[in-house]
C-alpha cells in the first residue's frame, strides 16, 4: 500500500450569527490530508463513490481560537454529489465544534471556483465515541484556496 499526504491551506472570513451588526472576521484552516492506500482511494473515486480519508491541522477562526488542532476528514465525490467536503473537530476551553465545509457544483468546465470556494458552518456539539449531537450554530464561512497557494501545496505532496 502507497499512499500520500499533501498539505491544503483555506482562508477567508466567518461571521458569528446571533452577533449584530455581523461582521466578517477572518478564517484560515491549514490542512494535511491524504488516503493510506492511494490504489484503493482513486478506484473509489473514479468508479463514482465517495473517496474519504483523514486530515489533521489546525484551525484559526477571530474571536475564537488562533491554531487550534484539529482532525477529521476529506471526502471528494467528484462524480455522485459532484462535492469536496472538510469535516473536523476542535476544543476550545473545553467546548466541542465540528465545522463542515463543501466545494459544491463541480463540473469539469467550473474547476476554477468549484474547487476554490468553501462555504462552511460551525457548530458547539456534544459527542462521544457513538455519535455527534448538535448544540447550536455558532457562525457560517466562506473560504477559498487561493491561487497563490497552488505552489505550496502542490511541494508538499509526499508519499507515504
């Protein structure tokens, strides 16, 4: 098994609701990601399922947390729901959130902004080992993969 890791940097702005008036306030999540087994990852992708892994990092998100670890995962379905979706949980002063994020719309011909906007939600959860239960959301984001990016992140590419 060969697998690979890269490194993916997203950074935008969020605004807590409930907060008036709202406010953007900057966002950036910093990304590693990568299947364990790339032969196996790409057959699901190609044969038009979900294609999932992990990813780790960290999460900076004003007027709540500035590099705070994080994991969770990565799923592309390119070819089903024609998504990328982040999905990762944090603490902050020991409170839960789960942020999920999704490219949406991709087609071939829109790759350019399909797979540079992020639009995401933040939410204060509860979970244990089981299951993840919603308390309430907290903000909404939209984050992009910005072209100046491109060269880190296609240098870090490893394999594993």
């Amino acid at each position: 098994m060969t697998g690979f890791k890269i490194n993916e940097v997203m950074q935008g702005y969020h605004y807590f609701l409930g907060e008036e008036p709202r406010i953007k306030k900057p966002m950036r999540f910093d990304a590693q990601w990568g299947p364990e087994d790339t032969k196996y990852w790409m057959s699901c992708l190609l044969l038009g399922g979900p294609a999932r892994c992990g990813l780790k990092g960290t999460v900076t998100i004003e007027g709540l947390c500035d590099k705070e670890p994080i994991a969770g995962s990565i799923c592309l379905d390119y070819f089903g729901m024609g998504t990328i979706t982040y999905s990762f949980i944090f603490s902050v002063n020991g409170i839960d959130y789960l942020y999920t994020g999704e490219k949406v719309n991709i087609k071939p011909w829109n790759l350019l902004t399909s797979h540079t906007t992020c639009f995401g939600t933040l939410e204060q959860v509860e979970y244990d080992e089981l299951e993840i239960r919603n308390v309430e959301l907290i903000s909404r984001s939209v984050t992009f993969f910005k072209a100046k990016t491109v060269p880190g992140f296609l240098g870090s590419f490893r394999l594993t």
